[in-house]
C-alpha cells in the first residue's frame, strides 16, 4: 500500500513558481516611458493653443470696441436732427393754430392757447419738450422751470457764463431766424444738475415768440449705449464665442444666454476676477488667467481661463472675451486615452507570456491534480449518497493522507447519526399527526421563516406554505392593504416588545386576514415562542362578529324608534292644542279681507297677521310630521318634476340669495320611477336639506341633486333595516365641512341643533325628514367627511300609472249653492271660524259641540256635507260619531278637519266614507276647494 501524498506541500510549490515571474517587472519599466512621452507632448500642445486663442480673443474684443467708438461719433449728429424736427414740428404746429383761428379769436386768445398745447407737448419720455421767450427777453414758455414764466431772463447764463437767452433772440434776429444753440441746463429730476444741452429754436413772427426744442446730450448717449450694447450682444453671443462685458463699478452689460458651457457675463464671474477686469480696464488692456467656476450643466466644476479686457474710458465700461482651456485639456484627455489603450496591449501581451510560463506549470501539477480529483469524486459521491442512504467511504481508494482522515471520521458520523434518525423520524410522525388533528389554525416558523402550517389553516384561508415560504411573503397576502399592513405590524411590534423576552404573556391581536379566495376574516391571534421556534394560533371570529354587529344595528334602531315616538307623542299633543289656537290666527284674517275694500288701509295688517299664522302652522305641521307622520293622503307623483316644482317656488327664491357662491347641479334620471308619496312633505324635505347644505358651505361650494333607481336586495344592503324591492332614491350632496360623529347620532332628534335656536333653525328640519322617510316606508344613509356631507333617501318605487288633475285656484270657481254645512267641533272658536268661512263660500251653515249633539241635529235637520274633527273629548271622537252617523244615513258626505296628524282613526274614517282630511288652521281657499269637491264627487 503506497504512502498518500501531502496535497498542501504540492500548492505550495506551484505557487513559487508564479511568484518568481519576471514579466510584470518588465511591463512596468515600459509604461513609465511611455508616460514621459506623453507629457512632453501635452505641453508643446497646450502652448500652441494658448498663444492662438489670445490672438482670437484679442482681435474680437479691439472689433468690439471699434464699433463703440464708431457709434458714440454719431450720438451728437443724430441729437441735432432728432430736436431740430421737434422745434420745426412745434413752429409748424402753432402756424396751424394761428391760421385756423385768426378770424375767430383775438391775439392774447390764441397766445393763450399755443401757451397750453406747447406746455402740454412732451417726447422721450418726458426729457424733450418745448420753451419759448420773446424778443425782449421774457419767459413764455418753460414745463421744466415754470416759475420762470413770466419774468425776463434776459441776463440768464449758464454754468459757463454764457448769455443763453442773448444769444437765442441774436439766432432769432439773423435771416435765417433759426439754428443750434448749446449750453448747460438744469435737467427734469435734476434740479441741481446743470447738463450739456443742445437745442433748436426758430422765430414765429405771428406771436412774435422764439420756439425751442433741446435735449440732453447725456441722455442721446445713454440711449446709444443701450443700442450698442445690445447690438453687440446679440453679434457675438454665439455657441463658439466667449463674450462678456460690466462697467467700472461692478455692474454686468449683457444677460447670458441658456444652454452654454462657459461663463458668459459678469454674473457668472466671481467678484475678485471682475475686480481684476476693472483694473486692467482702468490701464487700457491685457490678458488675465484666472480659474472660472462652471454651473450651466447642473454640477458646478473649475476650469481654466484666459480672457483679454479692454476699456472704454467715455462709457467707463471694459469689453472681453475668453478662451476655454478646458477644451485643450479635452484634446489631451483624448492623447491620454490612447496612452492607456497602448497600455492595456501591452499588458495584455505580458498576461500572454504569463499565460504560457502557466501552461508550463500545469504540466508540473497534472500529475497531482489527477489525484486530487479522484479523491474529490469520492467523497462527492459518499456526500450525494449519505443524504439519502447512509453510506460510507472506501479508504482504499484514497490517494492522500489527509483524505484518508476525514473519510475516518465521516464514516463514523454515519453512524451516529443513523441512531438519531431513527428516533427522530418516530417523533415527528407522531407530532405532524398531532398539528394535523388540531381544529384551529396554527403555524410554524423560525428566522423570520414560515416552516408548517396545519390543515385548519390551510382550511380556514386557503394558503399552502408554499405561498407562504416566510414572514414577509405572510404580512404581504395576509394584509394587501399597506396602510393596514403598517397598522397591524406597529400593533404586533408593540404587543412583543410588552413581552420583555417572552417573560410576559403576549397580548392577543385582533385584525382582519384577507383570505386566498378575496374574502375577509376577523381573527384573533395568540403568539409565543418554543425554544428558537415561533407558534401562531388563530380564533376566525367571523361569524361572531357579524351576529353581534346584526345585533347591535336592531337594538340601535329600536332604541331610536322608541325615542322617536316618545318625542313625536308629546310634539303631537302640542302641535293639536296649537293648532286650534292658530285657527283663529289664519282663519279670521281671511273674513276680515272678504269684509272690507280692497284697498283699505289695514289690508297689509291683516294679510301680515295671516302670513304669520301660516309661518306658525308650517312649524306645527313639522311637529305633526315627527308625531303621526305625513298629515295629507299620498298619491302617484314623480320625483323630478317635484324638485323642480320646488327649486321654482319662492320659499326657494328666497334660498336663492344666500347662494351667491353656491353652483347648484341637477343630475336626474330620465327613467326615474314613480313613488306614491305626500307631495307637500317631499318638498319639506327638499327644502330641509338645501338649507343644511347651504349653511354648511358659508365660503361657497358645489350642491349636488340627484335621483336614481335603485333595488334593494336584502334588509340590510344599505346599513338599516328595508324591505326588498324597487326604491326611487334622492341625493343631496354638499362640499362643505362635514358633520362630526359626535352630531351623527343625533342629528335626526327634534330640537336637537348646533345653531342658534330661533335665528338659524328650529331644531326640526332633519327630525321632519326622519319621520317622513319613515311614514313612506323609505331609508335614509348619511355619509359625511371633511369634503362634505351626502344624504340619500330611499321611497319604495311604484310602476303604476296615474293621472293628476290640476286645480284652479280662483275663489270663485269653489263657490257653493246654499248647501247646509254641518261643523262638527268641541272648540267654540273653531265653530265660529268655520261658520264664517262656510257663509262667505256661499254655504248655509249649522254648528254643533259633540258627536251626541250631531246625531241629535240630524234627526231634524238634514246636512249636505259635514265638516268632521277627529279629537273631541265628549267621549265619542270623530271616527265614532261618523259611523255612528252612516248607520242612518249612509250616503252621507263629509270632510275631515282636525289639528291632529292623519292617524289610522283618520285613515278608518275615510274608509268609511269620509272625503278628504284638511288640517288645521286652514284658509278659506283650502276649505272651499275641499267643500266644492266633495259635494260634487259621485
């Protein structure tokens, strides 16, 4: 048997023999020469280009300044021509004044007036304008000193001591009568500042004036400045040049252009270089290298510069231009990337020679190399055997020594480990069967890894552990949602830092799974650790949950319900005796009008009395609709037309003027459904919630109506308990602040407001769109935010068809025959109310207390119709005291009038027979048509 070889010795020696390579010594004594090379160029290089772009730059900027002094020669020439048409224009100006009024005005008249038009005349922004003097030396005309008008400045001079107005009448008197004058003169702005001037002047004979025009030369220079600097802008801003320009103080001549790589204006320059500029300037000319910060590409750098600078000592401006030493260094980066390229050849052909010495070497390890990969393919095959059969190595086919070591000591880990195997696999057996009887879900992890969930789980939300293959992937499914996400695992850190290691119990989590099918499961959680292991239980609290929130919702209502007819009890009681008391209010106002002329003086009193008594009785009806509900029948309407019949009636023309910044939007259905409903109530409620979203919006804002269709398929689609079927919905919907939680529950009480009672509300509105939702078998949802509040209220949908007749509201139309009207009333106000009322309708009437009294009255007497109240307290109400009546005589006709709410004794008697219910206080109008119809009916 041989003795196995050292493989470590064998490595060893290989790696000597790269070491003692001399090639990459050889390569570097290369390189460096060719460094050397390369940057005696570069300099020869940057010479070269430098001395060019001075001769460039210098030429540009000598152009430059040439053409400044070619145009400040003709500042002065251009100001002579420019005030020498002005005078002219004036002269000629005042000619045409003079000739088209010398027949209609005297000399001191048009003086006058050539006085105002020339003092009016101004041009060049103000700095031109026109002055005058006689030949005596008196001041005519002068807007910039008009004190001096007036007076004679004949021995006026100026600040060079000359006789300025002398020598403009010597000018006047010559033959010509006109020409230049120069001199020094205070300028507009600048009192104090005596400028050189230059003026035009010309005899006008007819006043015997001189008219002048000057100017400023300074300013003609100023303006030619300007033009030449733009001018010189815009020739040698171009994408190849360098330009720039600023005066002796510091200041810039010219913007820079977007999108260039270099400085283009004093801006873009630091203050140290222009002081540097100015200086130079100040001597004359001369070249400055400087470092120039670059930002025109986002990312500010430093570059080189060189700029030439000449000064214009007259402007007190210096003029320059640059060259970009960045751009030579560009063109020696380029030389640099082909030193590198010859560089990377170089080694590469030195890797080549190492390459081969390699090859050598190999040649010197293959023997070694054979061994070595013998003895890795055994063990690679014990390792790829071992996981699955236990099996062990054959020394026998080992080479190396240290082979033959590990192979020793792998065989005996075989063994060791096939007894452990053997119990393991009967203790996990066992513990799966046990996580898999388990009825509630549970899962397995450890590192943040998900490593066993039971069937429950997989059950109860439908995922495998393969679509759970850690925490992550967990949180992910479990929780789609990431702000929820966020939510639960802030919630779940918090519960395992209370822990304190475990050393407490872990409080339990409850949240929402979302599960593999899409649905959404309430759980609870439980959480601990075994060992390094993590165990998660969970409790599906779904269908609890929902049995206790169906729950909760029934018991809400019911208490609303019962607090809602305790409140609608007492509100009826009230709105009866209310009622009666305001039958006199709206009821005798209308017998005084039918007493009286027309035109009588307390006809405005009387009318205010009954609109009072209305605005009263509309607040016991609302007290009526909380306590029995809609006090009128219903019939078949359509809900469009009523929301436009109300957003064209006065009571919401009134609305109208608090809307001023409120844009209403109409968005209906046209195949909206037709729903049996109390037409009067529907607008109440209308009007009710435009009030609450116009006073929810004071800045203004959008109010939104809208109708739809709706079908209702269980008793609990839309939060609150309906019955299935078809529903005619109404939206109102408001961007304005919203209503608190607080407010939600209790926004539907009667009283219950957050406004000034008496001033804003009654605290009745959405309690009488409550109870009228309710008495048509309707809902109502209210969903409201910080944008805005949306009420939406459900009627059941009726498909039959029905034909409403209009009325006519002229009296004279209802007027009776002399038919005997029988007034059945308990109150004595209420019987002389009615009797009136009866009389002036052309009927012929009879009163009676009780409905003992009107049984005993008709055994003599026979009644065409019977006015008929509900509430008597005589014992016998007027349900009762009606059949008792038809007993005898059943073709009998009657009315119903009560202060009460249409109750089912209301509804029974109408059954009976009885025509239609009017509620108290009512206007003659109301009864009439009530009267006429019924005696009519068939």
């Amino acid at each position: 048997m041989h003795k196995p070889v050292s493989l470590i010795h064998i490595y060893l020696f290989s790696l000597l023999l790269v070491i003692l390579l001399i090639f990459p010594l050889l390569g570097i004594f290369w390189i460096k020469q060719e460094v050397k090379a390369f940057r005696i160029k570069s300099d020869e290089i940057r010479t070269e280009y430098i001395n060019s772009g001075k001769e460039t730059i210098k030429s540009e900027v000598d152009n430059a300044v040439a053409y400044i002094h070619f145009i400040r020669g003709m500042a002065e020439k251009n100001l002579r021509r420019r005030v020498r048409e002005k005078t002219l224009y004036g002269v000629a100006l005042l000619n045409g004044l003079y000739q088209g009024n010398r027949e209609k005005m005297s000399l001191s008249e048009m003086k006058l007036l050539a006085h105002d038009v020339l003092s009016s005349l101004s041009w060049d922004n103000g700095r031109g304008y026109f002055f005058a003097e006689d030949l005596q030396g008196n001041e005519i005309i002068n807007p910039n000193n008009p004190e001096l008008e007036n007076t004679n400045i004949l021995n006026l001079r100026d600040s060079n001591g000359t006789y300025l107005v002398r020598e403009i009448i010597q000018i006047a008197k010559s033959r010509e009568g006109e020409g230049f004058v120069s001199y020094f003169w205070n300028k507009p702005g600048y009192p104090d500042k005596l400028l050189d001037k230059i003026s035009y002047i010309k005899i006008f004979e007819p006043f015997g004036w001189v008219i002048g025009n000057g100017k400023y030369l300074d300013d003609e220079e100023i303006l030619m400045k300007e033009e030449t600097l733009k001018s010189l802008e815009k020739f040698y801003f171009t994408e190849s040049g360098v330009f720039f320009g600023g005066d002796w103080f510091g200041g810039n001549l010219f913007e820079s252009p977007e999108g260039l790589d270099t400085y283009r204006s004093s801006k873009e320059i630091d203050s140290s270089l222009v002081d540097k500029f100015i200086s130079v300037a100040r001597e004359g000319s001369g070249f400055i290298e400087s470092d120039v910060k670059n930002r025109s590409s986002g990312k500010e750098y430093t570059y080189k510069s060189i700029s030439y600078v000449r000064g214009i000592s007259e402007w007190e401006i210096y003029i320059g231009s640059a060259i970009d030493l960045s751009k030579i260094e560009k063109l020696i980066a380029l030389e640099q990337s082909e030193l590198k390229n010859r560089i990377r050849d170089r080694i590469l052909g030195i890797m080549a020679y190492i390459a081969v010495f390699m090859l050598l070497s190999a040649l010197i390890v293959l023997f070694v190399s054979r061994r070595v990969k013998n003895n890795l393919r055994v063990f690679k095959d014990f390792f790829y055997h071992a996981a699955h059969n236990l099996t062990v190595i054959d020394t026998g086919m080992l080479f190396f020594r240290e082979s033959v070591i590990l192979a020793n000591s792998a065989n005996h880990m075989i063994a060791e480990r096939q007894k452990d195997l053997n119990k393991l696999i009967e203790s996990e057996k066992k513990l799966f069967q046990i996580l898999e009887a388990i009825n509630f879900p549970l899962a397995i992890g450890s590192a943040n890894k998900a490593e066993y969930l039971n069937r429950s789980f997989r059950d109860t939300f439908g995922y495998t552990l393969e679509e759970m293959p850690d925490l992550e992937k967990m949180w992910e499914l479990s929780y789609p949602d990431p702000d929820y996400r966020k939510q639960v695992q802030e919630s779940w850190v918090k519960a395992i830092e209370a822990t304190e290691g475990f050393t407490r119990p872990f409080q339990k989590q409850y949240c929402t799974v979302k599960c593999r099918n899409g649905e959404d499961r309430e759980v609870e959680i439980d959480f601990s650790m075994v060992g390094e292991q993590t165990l998660t239980t969970f409790r599906d609290l779904t269908k609890y949950n929902r049995r206790e929130a169906e729950k909760n919702i029934l018991e809400e209502k019911l208490l609303r319900a019962q607090k809602m007819e305790a409140l609608g009890l007492m509100a009826g009681g009230v709105a009866h005796d209310l009622n009666n008391i305001l039958s006199g209010i709206v009821g005798y106002p209308d017998l005084i009008m039918m007493s009286i002329d027309k035109d009588h003086e307390i006809v405005p009193y009387v009318d205010a009395i009954k609109k009072s008594g209305l605005r009263a009785a509309d607040v016991v009806a609302d007290l009526l609709t909380i306590a029995r509900g809609a006090a009128s029948t219903k019939k078949l309407c359509l809900l469009n037309i009523i929301i436009d019949q109300y957003l064209e009636s006065p009571e919401y023309k009134t609305l109208e003027s608090k809307m001023e910044n409120i844009n209403l939007i109409r968005k209906y259905d046209p195949g909206l459904l037709n729903f049996s409903c109390s037409e009067i109530h529907i607008k109440k409620c209308i009007m009710n919630l435009i009030m609450n979203s116009i006073e929810a919006m004071p800045d203004g804002g959008d109010l939104l109506i809208t109708t739809k269709n709706c079908y209702v398929d269980t008793p609990f689609t839309i939060g609150q308990y309906m019955e299935k079927g078809e529903y005619v919905v109404m939206s109102v919907k408001d961007s304005g602040h919203g209503i608190t939680e607080e407010d939600k529950a209790r926004i539907f009480e009667p009283f219950y407001t957050k406004k000034v009672m008496g001033l804003s509300g009654t605290g009745l509105g959405l309690s009488v769109v409550w109870s009228t939702v309710q008495d048509h078998n309707g809902g109502i949802v209210l969903k409201s935010s910080d944008k805005g509040t949306l009420f939406e209220l459900y009627f059941p949908a009726d498909r039959s068809n029905e034909v409403i007749e209009l009325e006519s509201s002229e009296m004279s139309n209802y007027m009776g025959k002399g038919e005997t009207v029988l007034i059945i009333d308990d109150e004595p106000l209420q019987q002389e109310i009615a009797s009136g009322m009866v009389n002036c309708l052309g009927y012929r009437s009879a009163s009676v207390g009780s409905g003992k009294e009107a049984l005993g009255w008709l055994e003599s007497n026979k009644a065409d119709i019977l006015i008929l109240d509900m509430i008597m307290p005589s014992g016998m109400s007027g349900f009762h005291t009606y059949k008792e009546i038809i007993r005898n005589y059943s073709e009998q006709k009657a009315i119903i009038a009560s202060g009460y709410a249409q109750t089912m004794d209301v509804e029974n008697t109408i059954k009976l027979g009885a025509g239609r219910f009017i509620r108290k206080p009512y206007t003659i109008e109301v009864l009439g048509k009530a009267l006429y119809h019924e005696l009519r009916k068939k």
